[in-house]
C-alpha cells in the first residue's frame, strides 16, 4: 500500500510539474487587436452579437472575392494573395468564428452549418450581395458548404486543399490527423486543450503543413500561437473537434453548378490530394491545379503562383 501511495503522490508531482512548465494562459483581446489589427483591420458587429475581425482590401470597383482560412488559422494566411489580387479584385478577408481576433460567438456554433450562417450573415452586413468564395482546409468546407445553402449569391469558388468531403482509401500519402481531434470532446482531455498550448506543438503542426520548412519563421509561429490563445478560441477549437470526430455526413457537393477552381498541395498530408481529384469529379466542370512538393497551405507556400491560377482562372468567366 505504500509504494502505491508513492506511486500515485509521484504521478502527482509529474503532472504538475508538467503543468507549470507548459501552461498557456489566454492573451487579451486588447492585446493582441494591439499587434494583429493592424492596416485594413476593422470590425463589425453583426446582428447576432458575433463580433467579426475583418479587412478589406483592393481594388473597390472590382469584383469581390472572400476568403476564409481553415483550422486554427486567421485571416492572415491570405496576406500573400492580397497582395497579388488587389489590383483587381476588392479581397475581402474575415476570421471565422472561434478564430483569430473574431473569437467565440453568442451562437457558439462551430460547425459548418455554424459558420455558414455567421459567413451569410456577415456579408448581409457589409452588403455584399454577389462574390466569389474561396476557403482552404476548414474554410474549404465551410465554402462548400455555403455554395450549397446560398448558390444564388456565388459567382465561382476557389477551394484550397479544403475539407467536407471524403478522403479516399488508399492515398498515396497517408493522412495525419492532429491527435487533438480524438483527445477533443472528454472531460479529461478538453481542460487540457483549453489551457496547455506548448509553443513546440504550433511549430510541429506548420511543419506538418508545409513542405519547405525554411519558410517558417518566428513571426509565423508567433502568430499562430498567439492567436489560438485568444479568450474562448481554445474551447471552441475543442468543441469543433469534437464535432469532427462524431463523424461529419460527405456535403452533396455534386449539387453545386457554379464556376469550380480547385488548388491541392501534391505534399499535403493532413488532406492528401486524392481529395482533390476527387472533388473534381463530383463537381460538374470543375478545373484542378496541383502543386507538386506543396503541402497544406500552398496560399503561404506559393502565394503569387496559387494566386496566378486564381486570376487566369477568373479572367475567363464573365464576372463584372
């Protein structure tokens, strides 16, 4: 019975100590609005009380396109591609809800169909009536989404290595999950998510998304460990995850007849480009752009070059 009690009293102290050497407070949102809302930054609040982070940039006599980031990322990730089509299109980019500087929402619904509503509501609110979409990863899905609830107001979507549909068997690459998605939605584990954020896992989890690692700097790391600890983003994260796990329905994306333009990272292992191919099958007309030795990311990876596909690929529609 002693050494049981020594036992368990160590297991104890080493998990504490673990505690204190990894814990990861919360940044205020004052501090870190301070660092990232920065430029084109504004906000809005919308009629739902979600108070959305948001820039918009370019050129405003020209067509529309809006973005949205995936996972755990912001609407900075874009910042290469506004850059090349700012001349010619307004860019309109938003950090979704449980992310970024947008943070949690009265809704607390970070689903697809959550996030559709909050993406409808938050163009309603600019009045942005007709525009192109594009989303990568999480954003993907959330556009595929969107393209099925409200094609009346689409006039093409760009999708980017995106989630919402099926992975195929067999890829070539194996999928790698981040083990969040089976720890999220337990009592045991969610505290931990909410409150242990080690700086190591932020870069391990860009390592995992992109294939040239010379890319990463500190900058890069800092802004995604900084923002996933804006108050309430963490929670959120967990309980998307969670709903990740209980095993999301495959969107009807044959059902969407708009202009498709599809981009894949060759590399990507968090969504192998299978997917890709397979998303242009199901998606009538469809074109796909595929980047060899690209992972997940390729709008950081490769901006001006994914951005190029972009711009021929608009070029030929009749978008006014």
């Amino acid at each position: 019975m002693k050494w049981i009690k020594l036992g368990i009293g160590a297991i104890v102290l080493l998990l504490a100590l673990a505690i204190i050497r990894y814990w990861t407070p919360d940044i205020s949102h004052e501090e870190l609005a301070d660092k990232y809302a920065v430029g084109a930054s504004d906000f809005i609040t919308l009629p739902s009380g979600a108070q959305a982070h948001y820039r918009m940039e370019g050129n405003a006599e020209g067509p529309t396109i809006l973005l949205l980031h995936g996972s755990n990322a912001s609407l900075h990730t874009w910042e290469g591609w506004v850059d090349a089509l700012e001349t010619d299109y307004l860019v309109v980019t938003v950090d979704l809800p449980g992310h970024g500087l947008t943070g949690p929402t009265p809704a607390d619904d970070y689903t697809y169909s959550g996030m559709v509503a909050f993406v409808d509501e938050f163009t309603t609110a600019l009045d942005i009536d007709h525009f192109i979409l594009g989303g990568n990863s999480m954003g993907g899905g959330v556009s595929l989404s969107y393209a099925i609830a409200h094609p009346e107001r689409l006039q093409a979507l760009v999708l980017v290595d995106a989630a919402g549909t099926a992975v195929p068997e067999n890829t070539r690459i194996p999928q790698k999950l981040p083990a969040a998605f089976d720890l999220a939605g337990h009592w045991y584990s969610d505290w931990i998510l909410e409150n242990i954020t080690p700086r190591a896992f932020v870069l391990e989890g860009l390592k995992t998304s992109i294939t040239d690692h010379s890319l990463i700097d500190e900058a890069m790391i800092d802004r995604y460990w900084e923002l996933v600890r804006h108050p309430g983003n963490r929670r959120a994260t967990g309980k998307r995850f969670a709903w990740y796990r209980q095993g999301r329905s495959d969107l009807p994306v044959e059902q969407i007849t708009k202009p498709t333009l599809i981009l894949w990272g060759d590399n990507d292992s968090l969504i192998p480009v299978e997917t890709g191919h397979s998303l242009k099958k199901r998606i009538g007309g469809a074109q796909l752009v595929t980047y060899p030795n690209i992972g997940h990311i390729p709008m950081e990876e490769i901006p001006a070059i994914s951005a190029n596909a972009v711009k021929g690929f608009l070029s030929s529609l009749p978008i006014g």
